[in-house]
C-alpha cells in the first residue's frame, strides 16, 4: 500500500524560509516522478515543483529562484526547501508519487501558513 507523508509545515514570517519534507512507504521510490502541489482556501490544486527519476526538476513561474525540489532516493523521501517565503504561498502543500505507468498517489497535505 502506497503511503506518503508529508511534514515541516507551519507558521512563518514573510521572508523566511521552511523545508517540505514527504516520505513514501510502499513504492519503488527511485522510478517514481516526485511533486509537490499546493491548494489555498477557495483554489485549485497546482502543481509547485516535480523532480524525475532521473533528476530533471520543474518549477512553477511564480517559485522559481525561491524553491527547490531534491531527492534523496536512498530515504525514500523527496524535500521541498521554500526560501523568502510570502502571504500568497499560504496553501496545502501535498506530495504526489506518479509511477512509470502513470498511477498517482497523494499525500494528506502539510500546511503552509506566511504571515507577520
């Protein structure tokens, strides 16, 4: 059973910086395709940053230079680093685990909150 946990979420002051972590349970950790979403109050779920088995990253527009996705296959576990951190990146923050043959899995979500 494919199990993902997120932590290292919580309250924080505009500017400063937290660390996303998600470990898997139940996969084959190293051939998955690793993201991180977030979904504010009243939004859709967007994609945030994503990292390939083989170590491609994708970032979404607004987090580019500020966030970064990494991998550590040998702890099952993939990181989002969220550097200057502002009001609008108050979300959710889910882990998603896509298997080579395109089968999703979610985490239950961490929460993000940016305020002074």
């Amino acid at each position: 059973q494919v199990q993902l946990v997120e932590s290292g979420g919580g309250l924080v002051q505009p500017g400063r910086s937290l660390r996303l972590s998600c470990v898997a349970s139940g996969i084959s950790f190293p051939v998955y395709t690793m993201a991180w979403y977030h979904q504010a109050p009243g939004k859709q779920r967007e994609l945030v940053a994503a990292v390939t088995s083989g170590g491609t990253t994708t970032y979404r527009v607004p987090v580019k230079g500020r966030f970064t996705i990494s991998r550590d296959n040998a702890k099952n576990t993939v990181y989002l680093q969220m550097n200057n951190l502002q009001p609008e990146d108050t979300a959710v923050y889910f882990c998603k685990a896509t298997a080579p043959w395109g089968m999703d899995s979610w985490g239950k979500g961490t929460l993000v909150t940016v305020s002074s």
